[in-house]
C-alpha cells in the first residue's frame, strides 16, 4: 500500500512496463510455452532476477517485480493468472518459506522458485517436506538454467488448468451415463445390466495406473458390450516410440489399423480415438456376424455405447498422461535437491550417471536367476533407477568441515558422517506423506537407510545381515562402491578395473551378497565399459551428482 492508503498495484505495473520498454523487451507479448493466461511473479530487492527473466522476454505474458512480501501479497490477492512466483531467499526480514507458502495458499496452482546462496539444512529440508517450493536454486544461478526452471514451471501450471478440463470432460461422460442409465429405467435386465457395465468400466478406467490397464478394459468392455467376438485397442505411447496394445475374446489377426481392414481379414470395424492433441490409437472390433447377413453395425443402440467407451477411453489416456509428466516434474525436483551436496563436494564427476548404469547392470543379471525371476520385473529395475541418485541426499545435513575434510575423521565425525543414511531415509519418508507417493521414493527410502549395510550384519546405521538388507539397497552398495575405488578422490587415487574386481569377489558373502558378486563377475566388462564411457568430465548431459564414498580405509567400504 502507498502512504495515501491506496493500492500501489497500479504503479508497480506502470514502471516495470516503462523499465521494460527502455530495454526493448515486452511485458505483453505471445508465450511459445503456456496455454493459457499466465503472469509470474518476481520478488526481489534491485533487478538482477527479473533482468535474468527479462533476457528470455519470449516467456512473459504477464511479468510483475515486486520489492517487498507485501506488494507480492497484494498482487497475488487481485492477480488470478498467477502462474510462477520467483523468491530471492536473501531478502531481508523475510522467511522466503513462509513467504512461498503464503502465495501458494492464496493461488494454490502457483509454482514456487526459491533462490537462494543459503546452504543451511533447515532451508533444503523445509523445501524437501512442503509443497510450495517447486525448484530450489543455488545462487549464482545462470540466466539459461533459470529460463529452464521458469519454462518448466510455467508447463506445469498449464498441465494443471489441463487436468482440470479432463476431469471435467470425465463428469460430463459420468454424467452422459447416469442420464444413459434413467432412459433406460424400467427396460430389460440386460439393458440395465449394461448400464452398469458401463458405470464399472467408468471406475475402472479412472483408477487405471496406465496405458496397459485402459487399453485391456476398455477391450473387455467392447466386448461384454457390443455383440463382439473380440476386441484390440491400440494405444500410442506419447513419451516415446511404440504403443500399448490389449485383445479381448477371438481376435483372428493380430495386424491393426487400416492394414487389417484392407488386408480383408473376415469383418472389422476401426473406431479412431483422438483427443485435442491428436489421434491417440484405435479400436478394433470383430463383430459376431459379417456383412453378407446384411445386419448393421455398431447399431443404433450399439453406437451409443461404443461412443461411451471411446469417450471414457480418450478421457482416461488424457489423464495418465498428464499424471506421467507431473510424476516426472516431481522425480526432477527431488534429484535436484538430492545434488545439493554436489554444490559442495563436485569432485564426483559423474556419480550419479554410473552409479544408475552399474545397478542396471546387476539387477538384469540377477533376472537370470530363477529365485529373483518373481521379484525382479522391469518395474523394478525402472524404481531402482529413478531412486539409485536419492542414496546420499541425507548428507546435504553434514557439515562441511566433516564433509570435505581430505584427512581421517575421529570417531565423533564418523558418527556424525554416518548420520546422513537415517537423515537421508527420514528426509524421503516425510516426502511420501507430503505428495502421497510411493513407488520408487519407497525404493528411494530403502536405498538412503540401508546402502552402507553389510551382508554379514557389520554395517550401519542398524546391523541388518543378509536378506533382512532390502535388495535395491544390497545392489547399490556394491555399484557405490566400486565406483568409490575406481574415481579419483581428494584422498585416494583412482583403481584399476584390473585391482578393483578380486578385491570385490573377496568380499562375497562378508560385505556383498554373493549372487551380486556372481552376477559382477559375469559382467564386469560391462562395469569397466561403462566407466571408461561416463568418466568425469565426459560429454554427457548430466544430473546433479553427490558424493557416494569417503574411505577411512579405501578398500574397506565408502562412507
């Protein structure tokens, strides 16, 4: 507010325009990212933040500088359109958390940027644990990878406005059935009987965890509906090559699409599905009788429940998708807050990238294994994955004079070195609450808690032994360390492939599980291939990494 009382809005947005305007950039303009209207918010003290978003002007449909909490606020309680809400957490007198969970409480689909040149634990772990901060950035942060950031944010948003029109279109479907069921009341039972099928297919449809799942429902459905011997949907997989296909009842060639209708192959009918995007896949369906009968098809009554299915069918795809990409902004968050501590320790190179590729490498050789072929399926492997770069974020709590130090560590640092495996599985516990996700944060937990364990129970923080150690966690430790002895530390020369893998068959059955040692020796080229392609300094669009390993002893264990 002025001192006259009045709202100092106005005024704001007049000199940003006219700062704008002297540096030839737009205020309005044409995004090339949102699909809808959006405005981001910069509260700053001096210019240095929106200058860096200024140099991207393409982005700002709606670019407002604020200098205090208070004029953000107020701008946030009139402005409905915004999107992105970018916090320098130097301001001061301002708690930039509580400042964020502010405007994410007056407009709760805005997404919260925290910058910030604060390595203070409490910091990055309030950012961890709360909802309102969308990216956590170290200053100095550069103008690409914050136009990165902003770019991102700004598509989520729109993702979010997008999810809120399917969930829509699903009601209207929901509806369009209730309305189908009350024509049909007083009807036959197997009329009724449909209608329910259709109201189960509904349910279904929106409890679907992915592509596979609504493309086999929505195939039985076609067939428990139509009058059908069998039915094949198609999906397209929007997130790469390929689709995802299911069959229901007698499907008599396996070919799809307009190649199946003209190879001739006894009677199909094609249904094309496609959404605002596009064509999404087909349907295919093998009637029971065939055109010399003369009879119709889809028939009147038939068409309107087909027409049900495909709206369901695109109305669930939409939101898979849409829950897919948030999953993957998500998984991108959390990895950037894990690389924290390698802002302060960079000297691992490529950790993370290898560290991923060698547990690949066991967990598929372990599915050759028929006692692990139950429990280890793609799943699995894709889990292990995505949480492999999660196993040290706990130690985003360890001092740096512990940290970094090149020296041997008493046996108080050691102690407080260790911390950093229940901080770590704590730290993702809270996460899980926090968004309601499992899924590989629940693998994510495990690996943070247990990666320092040993088989033969010597290990930390809980003296677990064997298989009481879970197995993603068993599989990292060995990744871990061999990469710990083959990378060049501050306190120790990198070893030779040729020295690394005796030392680590000699450790079967004490620190490693035997059948990951086994499966290390089958693969081991693989392991040094890996590591002579993702050497430090190799080109490679990284990921942050954390340091994996700190040897009091170099081939005893990495810390």
């Amino acid at each position: 507010m002025g001192p006259d009382g009045q709202s100092t809005l106005p005024g704001i947005r007049r000199a940003l325009e006219r700062d704008t305007r002297d540096k030839g950039c737009r205020v309005v303009g044409q995004p090339q990212v949102p699909t809808v209207t959006q405005t981001i918010v910069i509260i700053e003290q001096g210019s240095a933040i929106r200058e860096q978003v200024l140099s991207h002007s393409e982005l700002g449909q709606h670019l407002y500088a604020c200098s205090s909490s208070e004029e953000a606020l107020e701008l946030l309680a009139e402005d409905k359109t915004v999107a992105v809400v970018l916090v320098d957490g130097d301001l001061p007198g301002v708690c930039s958390l509580t400042l964020l969970r502010e405007a994410r409480r007056r407009r709760p689909r805005s997404l919260g940027i925290l910058l910030t040149s604060s390595r203070d634990y409490e910091l990055a772990q309030g950012a961890v644990n709360g909802a309102s901060v969308f990216r956590l950035l170290s200053k100095p942060c550069s103008s690409e990878e914050l136009d990165l950031v902003v770019r991102e944010a700004l598509k989520i948003n729109s993702l979010a406005h997008d999810e809120l029109k399917v969930a829509s279109r699903l009601a209207s479907a929901r509806e369009s059935l209730e309305g189908f069921t009350e024509v049909l009341e007083g009807r036959s039972a197997m009329q009724t009987a449909s209608m329910q099928r259709l109201h189960e297919l509904a349910l279904t449809l929106s409890r679907a965890g992915g592509l596979n799942e609504i493309a086999v429902a929505a195939a039985q459905a076609a067939v428990d509906l139509l009058q059908v011997s069998g039915a094949r949907v198609c999906l397209k997989n929007p997130h790469g090559e390929g689709e995802v296909g299911a069959s229901a009842g007698v499907v008599r060639d396996a070919c799809s699409g307009a190649d199946a209708v003209d190879a001739g192959v006894g009677h199909i009918h094609r249904e094309v599905l496609h959404s605002e995007d596009g064509e999404l896949g087909e349907l295919l369906l093998w009637p029971t009788y065939g055109p010399a009968v003369g009879a119709e098809f889809p028939s009147p009554r038939d068409r309107g429940k087909l027409n049900l299915i495909i709206t369901s069918t695109v109305v669930a795809v939409g939101i898979a998708c849409r829950r897919g990409e948030l999953d993957a902004a998500q998984q991108a968050t959390i990895i950037a807050l894990a690389g924290l501590s390698d802002q302060r320790d960079s000297e691992t190179g490529l950790h993370l990238e290898r560290v991923a590729a060698y547990c690949r490498v066991l967990a598929e050789g372990l599915m050759a294994n028929e006692d692990y072929q139950d429990y280890i399926k793609e799943q699995f492997i894709d889990h292990l994955v995505r949480s492999s770069p999660l196993h040290d974020i706990g130690k985003v709590a360890i001092p740096d004079s512990i940290l970094l130090n090149p020296g041997k560590l008493s046996l108080e640092e050691e102690a407080v070195m260790r911390t950093h495996t229940t901080i770590g599985a704590e730290t993702l516990a809270g996460v899980m609450v926090k968004v309601n996700a499992h899924g590989f944060l629940a693998m994510g937990r495990d690996i943070a808690h247990c990666h320092h364990e040993y088989w033969d129970g010597r290990g930390y923080p809980r003296g677990l032994a064997g298989t009481e150690i879970p197995l993603s966690a068993r599989i990292l430790a060995l990744a871990d360390v061999y990469d710990a002895l083959t990378t060049e530390r501050r306190y120790k020369p990198a070893w030779d492939h040729e020295r690394v893998v005796p030392w680590i068959s000699a450790l079967a059955g004490r620190q490693f599980d035997p059948d990951l040692v086994a499966v290390f020796l089958k693969r081991e080229d693989e392991f040094n291939a890996i590591r002579e392609h993702l050497k430090n300094g190799g080109e490679l669009i990284r990921e942050p990494s954390i340091e994996a390993s700190r040897a009091q002893n170099p081939t005893l264990d990495a810390v």
